[in-house]
C-alpha cells in the first residue's frame, strides 16, 4: 500500500503493508528522519486532522496527501508551508536565482543528509571513546575488530559499561534522547549490530516507544535498588501484531453469510468428499474468522469445524486465505537454504552441554549418514529448530514473569516424542491443557512416522510427513485459530513471525534478543 506524505516542504511515498495508522506514523517519522519523541499530527491538504479510526477508510482515496505537521509546546500544529515543491525547482516571482536555488529540495534534501550524517558521527565517536578509556572496553573493540561482530557476553559488558558512564553524566534517570544517542552510537561503530528490519536499526539497544531494549534492562536493574518509594511500573505497551490480531482478510471472494455458513457446516459433517470440505471450508473462512476471534466462539471452534480433526490440509488453505501464497511458502522455501546452517553455526559458539552437542551432531546430518549416528536427538530439521530455541532461549528474554524453565523443559513445549506402539489417547488424557505443540510419532525420534499438532487434547494430522513441514504447520494454527504463544516459546515463535514469515514487522513486541539475532542472520556475521 502506497501512500503520499509531506513534512516541511518535502513529499515522500510511504509504502505500508496495511492501513494501521501506527505503522503509518514509524515508517513517516523514518523516511523523514523524525525524532521519535517529537509529537506530530496529521491532516489532509485542507487542514483537516486525520485520527487513527478513519485513517484505514482514507486509504481509499485516489490522489490523498497526507501532511504531517510538528506540535508546538502550546499543544498546536505548526502548519506546513503551501508552497509547492512538485518540481525540482521553484517559482518564486519575488526572489531572486539565488534565493530560489537557496530554497531548492536539493538543497534541503543535502542540508538534511548532512545533518543525520554528523548525528550519525557524533554519536559513533562518542561510543568509541567511551569504550577506549574504560575497563574492558577495549576487549569489545577488539573482538569486533578480529571477527566482524561481537558475542553475547562481550554485548553484556559493552552494555554495561555504557550504561555506566551514561548514569555517571546524566544521573539516576538519564534523557530519552541520550539512550537514543548511544543506541545510533552503538550500530554506527558496530554495522553488523544493525538490525535491517528495525525501524531505527538500534531498538534492540534501544526502543523509545516501548522503553526497552539492552541499554534500558540494565538501566531498569540497576536502579532497581534505588527507586523511589511511590513509582508506579511503566505501562505495558498494548500489542499490534501476531496471532492475536483480527486482521482485515486477503481473501474475500465467495463468502457465504451467516445463514449459509450454517448449512455449509452441517454438509461438510456428514461428507467424506475432501474436494467438498476445502471449498466449503473456504467458503466458510470469514465466518470461522469470526468466530476465533469471538472470547466465547473460539473455544468452540474444533467443535463447530470438527474436519480439521480428520482431513489433511485445512491449517495450511486458511494460513494462505489469511496472508496469500508467497507469505505461507516462506518458511519450507527459506529455512533449509538461508536460516539453517546460520543456526548450526550459531550454536557452535553456545556453550556446550551433552544436549547441545547432540543436537548439532544431528543438525549436520544427512537423513543417509543419521542412521550411523550411535543416539541421534531428532532429525536434521528439527534439531536445528530446537538449537534455535537455544539461541532464544527463555532466559534470555528479560521478562521475568515467564517462569525460568531449562532447555529439555522448553523443548517439550515444542515437540513430544510418542512411541508408536503406545496409545495416543492415553497421552492426551495424561497431558496438562496448553498451547499447541507437536506431536511427533514413530519408532525412535529419528525415525518419526506421523506428526499431529495437539490443540486442546485434539489431534489435527498433518498434511506432510516431515518434520520442517510440521514445524511450519505449528507456527500457522496460532494464526488460523488466533492462539497466543506459549511463554516458554515467545521468543521463538516471534522470531519465525517477523524475520522468517515477514509478518506484523514493526508493529510486534519483540525482544530485544531477538532483534539482536535478525540482525546478526540479515548481516552474515
């Protein structure tokens, strides 16, 4: 989606992936570097303010320019000059030449580009020279120096001895714009640290809007001791994206109401027909939609569409309904040649536990060579998953009302290995009720014969018999069924969404572990 914008003078085309007027503003205040805590309004060409609620119904309309206007320490806009720079040049009947190449685009457009650049400078020079006059700071430089990134425990000293020095300047409390500095600072004199997806390139070090990130964790931990009696917590910032979001839908066609949905229902109930259940089923999409996303229908809903229980496919067409073809192959077509042998390269640089060496040794296998390994710990494809569950692990989130679990804990909220010779049934009746998982069914774990994904002690059988397509499938039903994460797997399950998938970038919480590990994937450190 295309949108025209204008800030003091200049005009931009904003390209957004839905009408959210959120998304809208952080890609504005990108295009046109925009502080982050300068207040801004929008209005249409007349003047008329825009607000959130009609910004979607606006997206319509042919020809809008949408005219972003800076607020003033009174509370008002100050209003955008009506001249129009629509060419390359001026007409200004009262100036001379040499006052209109003054005021030319260019010429902002330099003096801007100059101004980021000596931002930009001066904060890398300023990061630098902290870490060359400090203990240890020397060590960070170095390494980064000999191998073009930096490790997760020279991060850990780096932030720390910046926050350090930020509270020995600045106090207690230091200002937004100073941890925004040191952020800049920081992905100016480090590249590869730059997350590409990020709004700022930094939020992982720093993120004005959310007052998260590594500088502010450690910023949080120590004055945690120090707090003033009376402080209230900052206010969770409400979530924008992910599974839990009633999306407009990409498909729409051939709907039938509410009347007819019913009808659907009860035929597909009594047809074994599959030609007949997958249409009817996408017939009946948008109504399903609504009912998952209804706090009293969603729990219904294996109930009142019972063939997801028996008939391959179903997960994967209202995925695709959702968010199209290219969106839903992302993961089968990426992962073995983009994501994999990062992962496993990855994990070689953890510290190692039996778990993890397993792991590895069966990641670098070949389903030929797998069979010669003495204990293989599951199959190339999800063993490389579950070292990426090491990479994101729960304890690395920063949030501390996710219970800390162990690493064979976390995995078992990811996948369960049965044994074919056991009853099913009895599993389900053993198991406590939590978020979806895969269930994976053979003779050993390197030899898996079925995959189901367990929702609410029902099995929904998977359409492929591997374990990537498993995995894929797992990560759709949160989507199809409006599921939310499991704590252990947040990180996990977020990364797949924003980096694998592409979807809700921007506009999802994350971690900032795990904007740290995009930008190290997206910089082939």
């Amino acid at each position: 989606m295309i949108v025209k914008a204008q800030f003091r003078n200049r005009k931009k085309f904003i390209k957004i992936s839905e009408a959210c007027f959120d998304l809208f503003l952080a890609e504005v205040k990108e295009k046109f570097s925009i502080p982050d805590d300068l207040a801004v309004t929008v209005t249409d060409e007349t003047g008329t303010e825009v607000d959130k609620d009609v910004f979607p119904d606006l997206m319509s309309t042919s020809g809008l320019v949408l005219v972003i206007n800076e607020l003033t320490d009174m509370g008002s806009s100050t209003p955008q000059s009506s001249v129009s720079l629509d060419t390359d040049t001026l007409s200004l009947t009262s100036k001379s030449s040499e006052e209109s190449d003054w005021f030319s685009p260019k010429r902002f457009r330099k003096d801007e580009d100059d101004d980021v650049a000596s931002q930009r400078a001066q904060a890398r020079d300023l990061i630098k020279q902290i870490l060359q006059t400090r203990p240890g700071g020397g060590n960070v430089l170095k390494e980064y120096e000999d191998t073009g990134t930096i490790s997760d425990d020279t991060r850990k000293v780096m932030v720390n001895i910046l926050v350090a020095h930020m509270m020995e300047t600045e106090g207690r409390v230091p200002h937004r714009l100073t941890k925004q500095k040191y952020g800049l600072g920081i992905i100016t004199l480090f590249p590869s640290l730059r997350d590409p997806q990020g709004r700022t390139g930094y939020e992982h070090f720093y993120d004005g809007q959310k007052n998260t990130g590594f500088l502010s964790w450690r910023l949080k931990t120590v004055q945690r001791g120090t707090r003033p009696s009376g402080n209230k917590e900052d206010p969770k910032t409400e979530e924008k994206g992910g599974p839990l979001l009633d999306r407009q839908l990409c498909y729409q066609e051939h709907q039938l109401d509410n009347d007819q949905s019913v009808e659907a229902i009860s035929l597909m109930n009594h047809t074994s027909e599959r030609e007949v259940i997958m249409q009817k089923m996408k017939a009946t999409f948008e109504y399903r939609q609504r009912l998952v996303h209804d706090p009293e229908g969603s729990t219904t809903i294996l109930s009142v569409f019972p063939r997801f229980l028996d008939t391959k496919g179903l997960i994967l067409q209202d995925f695709t309904l959702l968010f199209g073809s290219e969106t839903a192959s992302r993961l089968l077509e990426r992962w073995p040649t983009v994501f994999k042998a990062k992962v496993i390269r990855l994990g070689e640089t953890l510290t190692p536990t039996p778990l993890l060496k397993r792991l590895l040794s069966s990641a670098k296998q070949s389903k030929e060579s797998s069979e010669a390994q003495d204990s293989p710990e599951w199959d190339s494809d999800i063993s490389s998953f579950l070292l990426l569950l090491h990479l994101l692990s729960p304890q690395a989130s920063g949030r501390k009302k996710i219970q800390r679990i162990s690493i064979s804990q976390a995995i078992d909220h990811l996948v369960v290995f049965h044994k074919a010779c056991r009853s099913i049934q009895e599993h389900l009746e053993l198991e406590e009720n939590r978020q979806p998982y895969i269930l994976a069914s053979g003779s050993s774990k390197e030899a898996i014969s079925h995959y189901f994904i367990v929702v609410d002690k029902k099995l929904i059988p998977c359409q492929e018999s591997s374990s990537l397509a498993a995995i894929d499938e797992l990560f759709k039903v949160h989507f199809v069924f409006s599921l939310s994460y499991d704590p252990p797997l947040k990180n996990l399950y977020t990364f797949l969404q924003t980096t694998v998938y592409k979807i809700d970038v921007g506009t999802t919480s994350e971690s900032p572990r795990v904007k740290e590990l995009r930008a190290k994937f997206l910089n082939d450190v």
